[in-house]
C-alpha cells in the first residue's frame, strides 16, 4: 500500500475542480447574472468615488460591504448547487466508485480508510468537507441569514482564510511527511492510496 504523493494529489484536485466547476458554471449560467452584473458596476463606481476622493473611508467600508454582502446572496443558489454537486460527487461517486473521482483514477490513486478497506460516507464527507470547501460554503451561507453587511463579510472572510490555512497547511504535510498524511487524512481516518 503506497502512499499517493503531491503531485498526482494535486493533479486529481484539479482535474475534479474543473469538472465540478463546469458543471456548475453550466447548470447556473444566466441565473441572476444581470444581478451580479448591475452589482460589479455599482462596485466599480464606488471605488472609482474613493479613488477620486469623492466619498469618505467609512462611506466606502459600508457600501463596499453592503455589496458584497448582496453579491454573496445574489450567488446564494450557485453556492448551494455547487455544495450539492460536490457532496454528490465526492462523497457519494467516490463511495461508489472505490473511493476514487474521475481525477483519481486518472492519477491513478484513491481515498481508503487507515486499515485499507473502503472508507465509508461520514469519513469520505469529512475528507472532502473542508478541501473542497463544502463545510465553508455551508457556513457562508447559513451566515447570509444570521449577519449582514460588514459583519458577514469579516466572518466569510474568516471562514475563507481557514480554509485557505488548511490548505495551505495540508500541502505541507503531504509534502513533508513519510506518511504523505494532510489534515483532512487525519481527520477522516483516511489515507489516500496508489491504485497502479
């Protein structure tokens, strides 16, 4: 039982983000794009008013916030698709396919529990939770109903920049450690395998 390294890791991440994401992109494309079309303009004229000094810094927290708070809703069903997409695709394709997305067996590896039989559901939707970022979208979006403006804001952006923490942190592992574990390995109880 070999250890999959970073690379082939990586690869399969990406390979599985882009069928995800156009898979999305395809399912909620028009869906309230004048919205967020009229709200990237209101926001371009905001911080063309701040740049030109024509309105204060707090003005520009507020209403910058006030939009990104509106975005984040106007996004809401895009976001809640994506969440669906991913818990159907990483927890419950890899489940029935060995534990292995169509980016793993490209590459040629899969998610196993530590004893090396098949992980279950609970362990695949931990592994995949934060990774793919299906917990902090989840987060996100029960904020959008209990914050707004600012508030909803810094806490995402706390939500977020965990995330990117975690990451961040998970490739360091897989790239230093024997064991090639990341946090979502060890938090699962899973390791993910060469399947070749």
């Amino acid at each position: 039982m070999k250890h999959a390294g970073l690379r082939k890791r990586f690869i399969a991440f990406a390979i599985d983000i882009l069928i995800v994401s156009l898979f999305v992109s395809i399912i909620s494309s028009g869906y309230n794009s004048s919205k967020i079309d009229n709200l990237n303009k209101e926001l371009n004229d905001v911080m063309s008013s701040y740049i030109n000094e024509e309105i204060s810094n707090s003005e520009y927290v507020d209403r910058v916030s006030s939009i990104g708070y509106d975005m984040s809703k106007a996004n809401m069903v895009s976001n809640t698709l994506y969440v669906v997409i991913c818990v159907g695709y990483f927890v419950l394709f890899q489940y029935l396919n060995n534990g292995a997305s169509i980016g793993k067996k490209i590459m040629g590896i899969r998610i196993v529990s530590k004893d090396n039989s098949s992980a279950n559901i609970f362990k695949l939707f931990i592994h995949s939770g934060v990774i793919y970022e299906i917990i902090p979208i989840v987060f996100c979006l029960i904020l959008l109903y209990i914050t707004k403006g600012f508030n909803y804001l810094i806490l995402s952006g706390l939500i977020n920049f965990s995330c990117f923490l975690f990451m961040i942190i998970s490739l360091f592992m897989i790239k230093n450690r024997k064991d090639k574990l990341a946090l979502n390995d060890i938090m699962s109880g899973c390791i993910v395998i060469e399947s070749k």
